[in-house]
C-alpha cells in the first residue's frame, strides 16, 4: 500500500532551506500588498503564448513514500522553441545589493516547478529564471540558468531527503492516530442528556463539509461533545486538523482537559497551545527580537526542535512549549505557531483565524480544506469581530510627530501634516461632536500611504531614537492597521468621527461583521458554533454569516428544572430610577441571603451602580461578609476573589460583580461552593454611539435595531451569569431577577425553560 505525502511546494523548500534569525529591528509590513502589485506588473508584460500562475501537481516515489507535491509557479514562458519557469520575488532592498546566491530557497522553489514540468513534458532541459523587483521603482533584476533534467531530478532528491525525516514522522504519527481515534471509546461511563445528538450532529457535520450552530446549556459537556467527534471523524479519514477556538484562558484549559482525558484512553494526537507572545516571552522587557538569543539563529534550530518536540510529546501545552523552547533556545512563541502547521487539534484565540491582522498566514487553502474550525462560547464572537475588522485614527498621533520630528525628518513631517489637515477637513465638515459618514474615509486613506513610506524609511535609518520612535513605531502599525481594514470596507461599515477637548478620532467601524466572518471562514472543511447561551439562534446565524443550508441545534438543559428556583423582583433599574432602587435591592438580597448560610454572587450593570449599592447593602447589614470586583484585577486578584467560595461555608458570603464581567462568564463554583445569583438589570450594553449605530444600521434593513444593538446582547449577560449556579447534576440553588422588565413578553421569551416556572416577589 502507497504511504502519500501530501505537501505544497513552498513549505516543502522553506522547511529544507530556512535557516538564520528570525529578524530583529523593524521590518516594512507593507511588503506584502506592494509585492503582489509588482509581481502583477511583470505578469501584466507577458506575450499571449506566456502563461500566469500555473499550477503544477506530481506524485514522486521516494523511498517507501510517494510525495503529492503542487503548487503554482509565478510564470511558464515560452521563447524561441525554450521553455523559461520565472519565479518573481519583490524587495524592498536595492536591487543592486542581490546577489544570484541570496535566497537558495528561492531558486530551490523555481527547480521544484521546472523539475515537475520537464519530466511531464520529458524535456532533457529547462530555463530557470529568478526575478527581482523593486516595489517602489519597479527597477528589475533577472538571473537565468539552463538546468538539464538530471540535474533537477539530484536536486529533487537532496530535498526529499532533508524533508524525509519530517514526512515519515508525521506519516507514522497520523497512522497510528487513526488507529486509536477509530478505537477510542468515549471518554466517560455514559452520554448526558442531549450529549450524544450534540456529538453526533457534529460529526455529521464534519462528514458532510457543512456548518453547525448549537445552543448546548451549561452541562451539555460542550467540549468534550466536539473535540471526541471531531477526533473519531479524523480516524474515519473525514478530517485532518481541528481547530478549537476560544476567547478565555479557562476554556483552553477545559479543552487541554478533554484532550488528556481521551489520551489517557489510548489516543495518539498532538495539540499544540497558542499562548499570546506577551504570556509566554522569555525576555521581561517585553519582545523585541534586539539581541534575543531565542530568535537568533532560530532557523537553524527549529526544524529538530518541531522533530523532538512532536517524537517525544502529545499534549503541546505552554509549560511543553518553554520546556522545549528553553532546550533549543528557540522563541516559543515562534515555536507554537510552527507546531500549529503540524499538529492534529490547536488550540487558541479566535484572532489567529478570524483577525486579518493577526491570522496565520501559512495556513493554506489546500490544508483549510481538511480543517474544520469548533468555536466555542461563539455568543463572544459577534463583538470580538466588530473590534478585529474595525481601525481608527487618532490626530494627536500625527500632531505629536510634527513636533518630535520638526527639523529631524521633512518628509514625515510633511506627510504627517498632510493628515493632520485632513483630520480638521473632516472637523468642518462634522455638525456635531459625533458625526456618522456612510463611507471610507478616503482622503486618510490616501495620504496614509506616503506617510507610511516616510514611516518606514526614518524607521530603518532613525535619526532619533528613544519616546519618539516608539511613538512613531506605533503609529505607523496603526496606519498600516487603518488601511488594511480599509481595503475591507464594505456596506457593512460606517465611518465615524468624535470630537474632544484637542482630540479628533475617526474610526472605520464594522457595524456586521456576519460578510467578514464568512469570508474568513469561508474555505474550512466545518465549522461548529456551539455556546450556552446562543440564543436566539436566528440572531447568532445573521451575525456570524450561517448560510440558509447550516444545520442547527437547541439542546435543553440536562439538569432537573427543579434545581433551580427563581424568582423576579419587579423593580425599576433604569438609570433615571436607580437612587429609588438602591435599598430595596440591598434588602432583598439580604431577606433571601439571611434563611440559610451560603455563598451568594450579586451581579450589577455598572461600576458605579455596583460600588453604591455595595455601599448601602454594608451599611445596612454590616454582620455580613461581602466581597467586591474591582476593575482591572489581574490573575492573582481574581483567583484570591475565587478563594472565597469554599464549599460547606460556615458563614454567609456575598461576593459583588459586574454583570458581563470577568465573574459572570467562564468560572465554576460547583456543589455549595455557591448556593444564590442575584442578577440586576436586564445587561443592556451602555448606551453609546457605536449601539446607536448598530440600532439604527438593522433597522435601515428591516431588522429590529433594538433587540440586535441592545436587548440580545443584554440579555445574553444575564443568561452567562445565571449559568454560574448549576454547573453539576447536583447542584441547587436560587436565581433572583431583578428588574420589572423581566415580566415584559420580549424579555421572558429569552428566558431559558428552566428558569420559566418563576415567583413573583
């Protein structure tokens, strides 16, 4: 039986003759745009015999492997009777500065093609051309070779060999993971209520190439009911890599849990962690590459680090990670994005798929094609997008450049005073202090690229140094940020401008962003949306860009009804009403809190609504033990907050958060470790003009704006924090409503089932 390989060109050459730092200093990031630009303007003067982006696809036998190699080569030109495969590279270096012995991996990439086409055409020889252009003056450099067919067919040979070791690693490891994915059993005694149709639907799914929307309640088991199906369809052959996306530290840590769990029963996988660059850097002040002995030379250590790491390790988690990167001395960071290429399920932040900005970039069609994408708490997802596919601009920026750079660097001062008089352009022509516009802002658009330019030619050669180049750094990554989201502004985008005080700001605000999230996701095997609170499901469809033949799932709640009391307090929390409610609030939490020792949450709006009824609540009832969110609580805080709710309290504890806060999502006080939630307010989102925007943008197409900007975001907050009670069949306890909008039909339809059988105090 063939062992095949499959694998494009490009990470094929790249993983044979990569070597070096990973660089340090500034590097130019718009490279990339301005080189497909060039590489389009050489295209642009081929003959008509000459073709463009050819795609060239070979089986090799080599050893006992047969590698499926494609990919597609820049040009095939065709002069005189001689066949010529051109492999264009842009720079922005000087052209002069390149030698014909630079890149290897580029001339390697270019006999790969020519190789693959003289032996289909059974040619005895073929033309190699390397091109080089420079991106701003389109100045060209060309180094040609004739190779004979023997010649190329050695070369062939010396890559598979040095890429051998990697392939039949891989090979052996995705053979012996199917074999224990196809045996693993389910990891528990038995399937929970609904835990089996969630599994099985997304299996389906996964089998069938489509997508997926579940609402699965707290209990549903959600990450063990898609990694363990996502896992057996890999066994079947119907997938290759899984992602598992996430906003939280927590639910990483729940997925790393359920993956343990299925190797401890015999499965053969490797998931890898990406753990954000800031968390897992080695360098205190922060990473710079300046001097870093982890990315120097780092090409020269990676490829036996990824070899090490994937022989010897399963669960690729952040202590592996700089476990490894710390006995190679290679970045870690750098070290877990490699893996992610290589390993069976991933594990990380929505941004790495979703954020144009941030994304993976090796991640090809050809490998998405096989991938499929499980994203949970995806009711999170909806304004994550907002913000990953907006940009805005700050005049102070440029302001504060002129004056740095005055005398240092005309042309940045000029480019950057260009913009500052776009921005008050763009002042006269705002009415009020907040200003809404229905397109680009294509006057900054415009000059941000000459800005740019000067940007980055001070930044490579700086004639100053210290505040001001970090703030010009800055800038200029915005910039780069603001024009690349331009170049996606579509009718689902408005652009807006606020002033104060001296500060103007313009921000390119994505109002839906269901266009980009099913572009981004667009060619992914499967995708699966699941969260407890995806409801409705209608609105979490629109908003992430389901399409009309999308499966989707409500699964109820696996918990008996009558483990949860709840009860509606019918009093107004409007802003206008709030000085009335505050010590009616206070005594109701005490009347309910005061029958039985326990440890209670009470979840608020606000900061300020918060501090002032924590405030009479102590007043009232000093005896109390009561603890309180503070803003901005690292880790540290949060867990010694956590601590506080010890199972079998001798005394009653009520701890005060914010509702859609860090306490309302995402923690686990299980058994008597919290025995009541107080939820005050219906969660509306702070009223603002980016929720007008939203309001008023549904509304304009037949939507209810209301609901879209305001009631189901709000909404969700309460259900999240309601969620904190019942995390286990055993668990009882109360949940008390507070606000007399929870009577109203528009708001009760939104209450789960369970939550339904309600007391009106």
């Amino acid at each position: 039986m063939e062992h095949i390989i499959h694998t494009s060109v490009r990470p094929l050459v790249e993983y044979v003759f990569r070597s070096g730092s990973i660089t340090s200093g500034f590097q130019s990031t718009s490279t990339m745009t301005e080189g497909t630009k060039a590489h389009q303007y050489i295209q642009s003067q081929y003959k008509d015999t000459d073709k463009k982006e050819v795609l060239f696809q070979q089986s090799i036998p080599f050893r006992d492997l047969v590698f499926e190699i494609e990919g597609r080569c820049d040009g095939l030109l065709f002069h005189d009777d001689q066949v010529v495969i051109e492999e264009i590279k842009s720079t922005q270096k000087d052209i002069h500065e390149i030698s014909k012995e630079d890149k290897p991996v580029h001339w390697a990439q270019a006999k790969v093609y020519a190789y693959i086409y003289a032996f289909q055409h059974k040619l005895t020889e073929i033309d190699i051309q390397l091109t080089y252009i420079q991106v701003e003056t389109y100045e060209q450099l060309h180094f040609k070779e004739t190779y004979s067919f023997n010649e190329l067919e050695a070369f062939l040979n010396d890559v598979l060999e040095g890429f051998y070791p990697y392939a039949i690693l891989l090979h052996n490891h995705q053979k012996n993971r199917n074999k224990s994915a196809q045996a693993l059993t389910f990891p528990f005694p038995t399937f929970r209520d609904g835990q089996r149709y969630f599994a099985g639907a997304v299996y389906k799914s996964i089998k069938e190439q489509s997508d997926l929307f579940a609402n699965a309640p707290t209990g549903t088991g959600k990450t063990i009911s898609t990694t363990f199906p996502a896992i057996k369809a890999m066994g079947e052959g119907h997938l290759t890599q899984f992602y598992y996306l996430t906003a939280k530290t927590v639910t990483r840590q729940i997925a790393e849990e359920a993956l343990t769990l299925m190797i401890q029963k015999g499965l053969e996988v490797k998931a890898v962690t990406i753990t954000a660059k800031d968390k897992i850097c080695f360098k205190e002040d922060g990473c710079t590459n300046e001097h870093c002995p982890f990315t120097e030379g780092y090409y020269d250590r990676i490829n036996d680090t990824i070899i090490d790491v994937l022989t010897n390790e399963s669960l690729l988690n952040q202590p592996v990670i700089e476990s490894y990167a710390k006995k190679h001395m290679v970045c870690p960071f750098e070290l877990s994005l490699d893996l992610a290429y290589s390993a069976d399920a991933v594990i990380c932040d929505y941004n790495y798929i979703f954020d144009p900005r941030v994304s993976l970039k090796r991640l090809g069609n050809d490998q998405k094609k096989h991938t499929a994408l499980l994203i949970d708490e995806a009711h999170n997802l909806v304004d994550r997008a907002r913000t990953m596919f907006s940009a805005e601009l700050f005049k102070s920026s440029f302001t504060k450049i002129i004056t740095m750079y005055n005398h240092h660097n005309n042309d940045l001062v000029e480019t950057a005073s260009a913009l500052k008089e776009a921005f008050s352009t763009f002042e006269k022509q705002a009415e009020n202090k907040q200003e809404v516009f229905s397109s680009a802002p294509s006057s900054l658009l415009t000059l941000l690229s000459p800005f740019i330019k000067a940007a980055e030619e001070e930044l490579l050669d700086p004639k100053i140094e210290g505040e001001e180049s970090e703030h010009l750094l800055e800038t200029y990554f915005t910039a780069n940020s603001f024009i690349k989201i331009g170049q996606l502004y579509n009718e689902s985008y408005v652009t807006y401008l606020e002033q104060w005080r001296q500060e103007v700001v313009v921000k390119m605000f994505c109002v839906n962003p269901s266009l980009l999230l099913k572009k981004a996701g667009k060619d992914f095997q499967s995708k699966t949306y699941f969260s407890a609170t995806l409801t409705p499901l209608d609105y979490y469809k629109d908003m992430l860009g389901a399409k009309e033949e999308d499966y989707q799932l409500a699964i109820p709640s696996p918990f008996a009804s009558e483990h949860t009391q709840t009860f509606i307090k019918p009093i107004s929390t409007r802003y206008r009403d709030r000085d009335q409610s505050i010590n009616q609030i206070a005594k109701t939490i005490r009347n309910f809190t005061m029958e039985e020792t326990g440890n209670y949450i009470v979840f608020l709006p606000s900061y300020e609504y918060m501090y002032r009824i924590y405030d009479a609540f102590q007043d009232l009832y000093p005896e109390v033990e009561t603890i309180l969110q503070h803003q901005d609580m690292n880790e540290k805080n949060r867990a010694a907050y956590l601590d506080n709710f010890v199972a079998d309290p001798t005394q009653t504890l009520i701890g005060f958060a914010v509702l859609g806060g860090i306490f309302s999502e995402g923690i686990d006080l299980k058994g008597n470790r919290l025995s009541g939630v107080f939820i005050i307010g219906v969660g509306f989102p702070q009223i603002g003009l980016e929720r007008n925007i939203i309001k008023d943008y549904f509304a304009n197409i037949n939507k209810n704006g209301f609901d879209y900007a305001y009631r189901y975001p709000g909404m969700n907050k309460v259900l999240q924090a309601g969620g904190r009670l019942i995390r286990t069949e055993s668990d009882k306890g109360f949940i008390v409503l507070i606000d007399d909008r929870f009577l109203q039909a528009s708001y009760k339809t939104l209450l789960p089932p369970e939550w339904r059988d309600y007391t009106v105090l």
